[in-house]
C-alpha cells in the first residue's frame, strides 16, 4: 500500500537534504551581487549613482527562460542536470574571487562586466537547480521540498551580507570574495554525491525543438485561455505584496524610526517569520495539498498587507514596528511556499528547465513593476492610501483561484511528473 506520506516522513528524507544544499548554493551568489558588491563598491569611494546602476546586472535572472532551452536538450557529461550545475558552480567558484583583485575606482567598467558574468551563471545555475529539484521531489513533497530550498536560498545571505561584512573590517577584500566563494563548495559536492534524475523518453532532438516545445505544451496543454489564464496568475498573486514591500526602508525612515531601529527589529522581524512561515507552510501542505494552500495562505499574505496601513496610522511605535513587519514575513513565508510549490507542479517533466524558469520570470516581473512605479503612487496617495491600493491589488490574483484552483472543484490540469509519455 502506497500511503500518502506524513509531514515528517516527508520532512526526514535525503531529497529534503538535497534541496537545503540546492537552496543554498542558489541564493549565494545573487546575494554577492546585491549585498556584498555594493558593500564593497561603497566603502571604496564609488559613487552612489554608479552604484546603483549595478542593479542593472539582475537581468540575466529575469531573461533565464531564452538560454533555459540548452539546458533541456544538451546532455554533457555527468548527465543533463548534475553536469550543468557543476559547470555553473565551477563557473562562480572562479570567477566570484576576481573581484577581489579589481580596483573599485579604477576598474568599475570590468567590475562591471565581471558582476554581468557572475549574474549570467547564477541565473543559469538557478535554471538547473530548479528543474533538477523539481524531477527529484514527487508530488505530495513538491510544497515542503521548494519550501526548505527557499528557506536556505535565505539564510545564504547570511554569508555575504553579515560574515563577509564582519571579515572585511579584519582582512582584505581579495581574502573576503575567495572566502566567500569557498561557500560554493558544499554544493558541488552535493552535485558529485547525488544521482542524475531519470531521463523521460522524448526529449527535444533538437535546439529547435527544445526552443519551441515547451511553449507548444503549455499552450496546447487546455488551450489558449488556460494558459493565458495561469500566466495572468502567476503575475497577479504576489503584485499586491510586492509593491507594499518595494518600498519599506523608506517607509520606516518617514514614520521617524532610527537606521539602528530599523537595523535591530524590523530585518531580524523579517528573516525568521518569513523562514518559519515557510517551514510551516510546507508541512501544512502536505496535508492541504497545493490549491487549498493558495487560498489560505494567500488570504494571510494578503491581509498581512494591512498591518502597513496600521503602521503609518500608529506612526513612531517599536512594538508595532516588530509586530506589524513579523505577520507580513510570516504571510510571505506561507504565500511563497504555495506559490513556488504551484509553479513547479505546473512545469511539464519534458521541458522543466525551460518552463520553470519562464514561469519564474514572469513572477519577477511584479517586482520590477513595483519598484519603478510605487514612489509616484506614494507621492500621490500617501502611505495609508498606497498600502490599501496594494491590498486591493492583490484581490484580482486571489478571483483567478475560482478558476485556476478552486476549493470544491476540478483545478486547471497541470502535468503529472509520473504522467507516461
């Protein structure tokens, strides 16, 4: 008898291992970019406005799904997922220490073009570890295994936004970046230690082929307004929470607190809640399912947006501060879980790599919306009325689960990884 599995069979397998290791070496690097770089770049006299052009080297993580296709078709030695990730991972444990032998001043333009190399073989790294971690997890431990891997892509910004800070008041730059991209290392272990994931017949015979087929699938998988259907999801259920978080740090300076109050409770309010939402948020789905779980957790992520508005009516209040910035993490954390669990159940198992990583871009996108558009609306609106704007922007992605996932119903079929080909 083939049972469901319990929250801690499913907690307490070696995939749940594999994806901490997954996890990890993914948010590495994009947490080098934009936390360390920066860092680095600032306390060595750079301007600010160069600086803040560096955000610019993001855009490879928004554009994966065009190369994503290679990955799919091309098989290099050690198999289809393990030998591209340890070509990306070997990629980043070179290149990320050549910043250290840059002068920040003088050679911002190959600073530059490095970070741009750097971004390109995260972005591709990422491609890879989410279609592996999506052919290794079954089903029912889809929630809990994105979840964990989630949570550790978190905490690995721990590495280059506070130790590697703390190193670089004791050592040289040059040791701090090889410092920090020795922690690449435990992932490409993970990637010599684990087995390559079962090849499905039918791959793509070719670039072609592989370029065009997943979006034929998806396409043709319930028709055009199926699929039109999914992506305005995917767009819409997290725009709300985006833009009210697009701008907090701002927001927290105009409501009087201090950078040293906004340091101590309103970022360590964040991190663990959000971490401990997730967690919990993979367990319930076990038990949920995925669809009930984007409705629940997606009614706390969105009320939680209401507590900002409670915020900027209280004004200057600590304990409001912690409180009101731990349930909107701890929302997030849950809403997250749901999502990306969904996202990777609706990848087809022929073409992982490329779906997951268009579906992924596209859910990028609310935040670059967010942060090109949400300084005219508070300029506009004001604090109380923008949060409520966003409240309200998150209801259309909430009336899509009527049709995408309904409560008493049929959901939108989505591919099966055991699905015969």
């Amino acid at each position: 008898m083939n049972a469901q599995p319990t929250w801690l069979k499913a907690l307490l397998n070696r995939r749940m291992l594999i994806c901490i290791f997954t996890g990890f070496s993914s948010g590495l690097p994009l947490f080098i970019l934009i936390s360390l770089l920066p860092a680095w770049l600032r306390s060595e006299g750079v301007d600010l406005k160069a600086i803040g052009l560096f955000a610019l080297i993001q855009l490879p993580f928004t554009w994966k799904f065009i190369w994503a296709p290679l990955f799919d078709r091309y098989i290099p030695p050690m198999g289809r997922r393990r030998g591209w990730l340890l070509v990306t991972q070997i990629a980043l444990l070179v290149s990320i220490p050549l910043f250290g032998k840059l002068h920040p001043v003088l050679d911002i333009w190959t600073i530059a073009y490095l970070a741009a190399v750097v971004a390109f073989f995260s972005a591709s790294q990422d491609v890879v570890i989410d279609a592996y971690r999506r052919e290794i997890l079954p089903d029912a431990e889809l929630g809990l295994g994105n979840v964990i891997h989630v949570n550790a892509y978190k905490i690995a910004g721990l590495i280059p936004g506070s130790l590697s800070l703390i190193l670089a008041d004791h050592m040289a730059w040059d040791s701090v970046f090889l410092i920090t991209a020795l922690f690449m290392l435990p992932g490409m272990v993970m990637t010599l230690l684990v087995k390559e994931p079962e090849l499905k017949p039918g791959r793509p015979r070719t670039l072609a082929a592989a370029v065009v087929e997943p979006f034929n699938e998806f396409i043709h998988r319930n028709g055009w307004r199926s699929a039109l259907l999914i992506l305005a999801f995917i767009f819409l259920y997290k725009l709300g929470d985006s833009m009210a978080v697009a701008l907090a740090t701002p927001f927290y300076l105009d409501m009087g607190f201090s950078k040293t109050e906004i340091g101590l409770i309103a970022k360590n309010a964040g991190l663990w809640p959000s971490v401990i939402g997730g967690l919990l948020g993979g367990i319930w789905m076990v038990r949920l399912g995925i669809h009930r779980s984007l409705w629940l957790f997606g009614a706390v992520q969105m009320l939680a947006i209401l507590g900002f508005a409670w915020l900027a009516v209280v004004g200057h209040d600590l304990l409001w501060l912690g409180v009101v910035i731990g349930v909107e993490a701890f929302g997030v954390g849950l809403g997250t879980a749901a999502f990306v669990a969904y996202i990777a159940q609706t990848t087809h198992p022929l073409y992982t790599a490329t779906q997951f990583a268009l579906f992924t871009s596209l859910a990028a996108v609310p935040r670059t919306f967010a942060n090109a558009t949400t300084g005219y609306l508070v300029d506009m609106l004001g604090w109380v009325n923008f949060f409520l704007l966003c409240f309200v922007a998150a209801i259309p992605g909430m009336l899509l689960l009527l049709k995408i996932a309904p409560w008493h119903g049929k959901p939108l079929a989505t591919p099966s990884i055991r699905d015969p080909e």
